[in-house]
C-alpha cells in the first residue's frame, strides 16, 4: 500500500481546508455583486472498502455558501480526454460552479 492511499484521510482534509482558506482569501478582495466562477470535478479513490467517491463539487458549494456567496447555477461540462493511454485515471465531467458575492 502506497502513501496516498495509507494518508488518504490526512490528504483530503489538508486539501480541503487549504482550498477553504484559498477561497476566504478570494472573498475578501472581491466587489459587492461580484461574479465568482470555479471549475471543478469530482474524483474517486480505491480504498481497502472499494472506489470511494470524493464529492468535491458539493463541498466546495457548502464552502462558497458559508462565505455568503449566492449559488446561481452549477453548469455540467464535459472534459476532452486528450491521452486515450491514461483515460481510466481521467476526470470525464466538471462542473462550472457560478456564485454572486453579496
């Protein structure tokens, strides 16, 4: 068993906390009635228990909300797999979140 998968809890915390902070950063320097719009894809992960999905699109629209932000829409999008060698570890959809700063 490799790091990752042995630090998988300790990874995704420090990633998510360190995407949260980014984000309170961002809030500050933002205009009132200012657009935000981010681009982002879920992901999944082998555990001893299986695939586990990482549901990193609706934790990051938790963590735009708790800043105040106004969800407008969450728009899918389909991603261009461009290295048909590597495209069972590809990202296939992301999703354009769009939020109004207050």
């Amino acid at each position: 068993v490799g790091f990752r998968m042995l630090n998988m809890a300790s990874l995704m915390f420090r990633y998510f906390r360190d995407k949260s902070s980014s984000l309170t950063n961002v809030d500050r320097l933002l205009n009132r009635h200012s657009n935000i719009f981010l681009v982002i894809g879920d992901n999944r992960t082998l555990t001893g228990k299986g695939v586990v999905l990482i549901e990193t699109t609706k934790v990051l629209c938790e963590v735009g909300q708790a800043l105040g932000w106004h969800l407008n829409e969450r728009i899918p999008i389909t991603v261009t797999q461009e290295n048909l060698r590597h495209s069972r570890h590809s990202i296939t959809d992301n999703t354009v979140l769009w939020f109004s700063h207050p």
